[in-house]
C-alpha cells in the first residue's frame, strides 16, 4: 500500500514512530524557506515532469466573476479536465490515488469519478505570516510528549517537520484570517441515496494567534474559537456551541452548549474525539469535522513522507453550485469537484497506548503548500478500511488564503455519508475581531432564548 512515498533519511529516521520533543531547526536549515522553499515550507520547484509547477507566489489579487461573500466563485472557471479517473483506469492512476478515493471508485462505479484539471499552486499568505513562519522555524517547540507546543505565533509553527505529530500542528495552526462568520448546512447522505438536512448553523470563528498585535509572549495559547446558532430545523433552532481550544494539552478544549429544551448552558465536555457529532446527527463523529478537529493525544502521529497524489484543489466553483447541484445521490457530485496533482505528507495515526478511538487507525494527506487536509482513510479494528473523508478547500484573495470548512465523510461499510460545513448558497466572510467574551458560556446563556 502506497508503494511511491519519497522518503528522505530525516523521515526515515523517524519510522519508529516515537515523539520525542526537541528544539526547532536550526538557522541554516530554516533559511531554505528563502531559497528552495516556499515561505510556508512547501517545495518550491515543481515535479519533473511539470505537472506539478513550480510555486510562484500564489493567489494575492482580487479575482473577478461571481462571489459568495468574500469567496471567488468562478476561479480558473474555463478550464477542463486533463484526465479522467474512474472504476475502468484506476491500476494506471494507483500511485496517486488513496485507499479511500480507490474504494469510492469501486463502490460507486457508474457515477463516481474524478474530474482531474491543471494544477495552480494558489497557496498564498500575508507577508506578516511569512515574518512568522521564519521566526517559528527556529523557535517553536514540542512540549507534553508533542501535544503541547510553545515560543509560536500567527503562523506554520514547523514549517520543516521531522515529526508527523508537527504536521499535525501545521494543519491546526493553519493559514486564517483573524475573524470569519458564516452560513453552513450538514447534511446526511443516507444509504438508498436520499439526503436529510441534519441542521443549517450560523458560525462566527476567531483566530487569536493571528491577531494583528499577537506575540509569543502575550498570546494565551488559544488558537481556535468559535460560536454557533442552530437555525434550522425548527426544534432545534435556538441551540448554540461555544469551543475554544488551546495549544496546551492541560486546557486543550473548553465547550459549552446550551439546549433550548433546558434553557441552560453547560459544560460540553464530550464535545470532541470520537463522540458522534449532534450537529450532523452524529453522522460522523466530531474529529472529523473540517478533516481533524480538536486534540492531538488519542494517537501516536508517524510521518510515512511525502507523496504526489489528486486531491481536491481550488474547489471555488464548487461552493457556488446549488447545494442540490453540488450533491449526487452517494457522494459529491463529480461535474463540480476539482482534483488536481499535488505534493501531500503522510502521517498514520496510531491509537496512542492507554488511549481509546472508536477509529483506531487513521492516514492523513495533508497538502504541502498550504498544510490543509486533502484526504483522510479510517481504519477499524481488524485493519479493514471503513471511513474516508474528502475536504475540498477554496482560495480566498482578500486574505490572502486558502481555506477549508467542508469535509464529506464517507462511511463505506455502512453506505452513507456526511456532508460537514456545507457552505452552498450560504454566506462567508471576513469581519472585524470580536471581544473574546463573546466566546464563552455566559455570553450564550445572556443570549439564550427562542
């Protein structure tokens, strides 16, 4: 399985999948981010045989055509497919294909497929990132066994991993803008190919290790916040989530839920790992959203190397199709989703030791250039695969980024699929930076009525 890794004697090195916290690289190893790699850490030439291009700086300029908020929806909109991949010519495409995309090809012959179009490296970040990131090389470290990291700010806190667990951290502390709201449907894909609307959220998210005066020294450590309102359906509208994570594993996730039956707000600490998530209706379990959501330490995290595969990429277009148009009966709808050729990490995720997962093995491809997920596989307890996720990411100039909110996890023993963070025919965009208090229990139970 995945015979083509390339593997560098560092990677090599770290095979036997120990994590060990060490100091970041040193200063003449951080300074390829300058020369042969991008300021993000991906490689900066492209593949020998040019279907992967060498980065260029990304996607900065305001885009014309169609927008959904701030989202360009009509990105690289004339192109067309360079190949197709489908259940006849999987054996020529194997190399570059997951376990996961492999069995979607195979379940689904008659309508699955993959649309495969040129690549565009669009990955992109404001120059302050890139000050970051450079600084982060040398000084950002492991702590708490990795699951736990500290001396970071508003960037790739390991541009230049040798551990899969610092990969992992790349993807947590990834490229946003200080502060987003929008509009999202989950909906469950069921196993005779009908599709239930599970609960259409208004969210507002906020990303303190980016705010415009952060420091290593006056930022909390918290990384990631966000609030969301239920609005549909009815007896569920009115019920709201408040989470804030932290890079410290002795605080890694507070959660407060207030439930309209109860007109109270409490305590959600089971909001995380492998709880079914409520707000898909438990479709899926609540670290699968957006690819990997929450904390680090139910697994062991092995960097396997890196890998050219098709991905979804620069899925624009997609998020400005019709949400029936976006959808086929068992999956995504192959006219609107973009793959393309790209340089991925692998990181197998292993049940750490004493720890419990419901998935107890999961592989991990996560993008070069921008370190968001593209694909993950879920194995069960006898090593057979049964879950795959696809995350379909979108450039967003007025950043500059690339985001992700949507993942589509795939349960293919039991035929069914999640659709997480739907934002078709919804809104997204980037707002002013609210006070923190909105974040919290309290500010929701003042707030809390129906």
């Amino acid at each position: 399985m995945h015979k083509h890794l390339i593997l560098s004697a560092a990677i090599a090195a770290m095979l036997s999948g120990a994590q060990v916290a060490h100091t970041a690289v040193g200063a003449d190893e951080a300074a390829k981010l300058k020369t042969t790699l991008t300021p993000l850490g991906g490689e900066k030439a492209g593949n020998k045989d040019g279907s992967i291009p060498e980065w260029n700086g990304g996607v900065t300029k305001p885009l014309s055509g169609k927008k959904m908020g701030d989202i360009p929806t009509e990105i690289f909109a004339n192109e067309k497919p360079v190949l197709q991949v489908n259940a006849k010519n999987i054996a020529q495409h194997d190399a570059l294909l997951s376990d996961g995309t492999k069995a979607l090809l195979q379940k689904y012959p008659e309508s699955f497929r993959l649309d495969v179009y040129p690549t565009h490296r669009t990955a992109a970040a404001p120059q302050k990132v890139y000050d970051n990131v450079a600084r982060n090389a040398t000084r950002c470290k492991l702590k708490d066994g990795g699951y736990s990291i500290e001396g970071c700010i508003g960037g790739t806190p390991f541009p230049i991993p040798k551990e899969g667990v610092e990969v992992m951290w790349n993807y947590l502390m990834r490229v946003e803008a200080p502060s987003i709201e929008y509009r999202f449907k989950n909906i469950v894909g069921n196993a005779d190919g009908t599709h239930t609307l599970a609960t259409r959220n208004e969210i507002s998210f906020q990303y303190p290790q980016y705010y415009e005066d952060a420091t290593p020294e006056s930022w909390s450590g918290e990384y990631a916040m966000f609030r969301f309102n239920t609005l549909e359906p009815p007896f569920k509208a009115g019920e709201s989530l408040v989470i804030r994570d932290s890079v410290d594993q002795k605080n890694a996730r507070q959660a407060w839920q207030y439930l309209v039956g109860q007109r109270r707000v409490r305590r959600a600490p089971t909001v995380s790992y492998d709880t079914p998530d409520f707000v898909a209706s438990g479709a899926n379990y609540f670290d699968e959203v957006q690819g990997f959501f929450g904390s680090l330490d139910r697994f062991q995290w092995k960097l396997i190397g890196k890998q050219e595969m098709l991905i979804p990429y620069n899925n624009n277009g997609l998020i400005g199709a019709k949400l029936d148009d976006a959808l086929a009966k068992f999956h995504l709808n192959p006219d609107h989703v973009r793959w393309e050729r790209h340089r991925v990490w692998v990181v197998e995720a292993s049940v750490a030791s004493g720890k419990r997962h419901a998935v107890p093995k999961r592989r991990y491809y996560i993008d070069e250039d921008t370190w968001l997920i593209a694909l993950v596989d879920g194995y069960d307890a006898e090593g057979k695969l049964w879950r795959t996720t696809q995350v379909t990411p979108f450039v967003v100039p007025s950043i500059p980024a690339t985001l992700m909110k949507t993942a589509t996890v795939f349960n293919l023993q039991a035929g069914t699929m999640s659709v997480i963070q739907a934002l078709n025919g919804e809104d997204f965009k980037v707002v002013p930076r609210k006070q923190e208090t909105f974040f919290t229990g309290d500010a929701v139970a003042a707030e809390g009525v129906r």
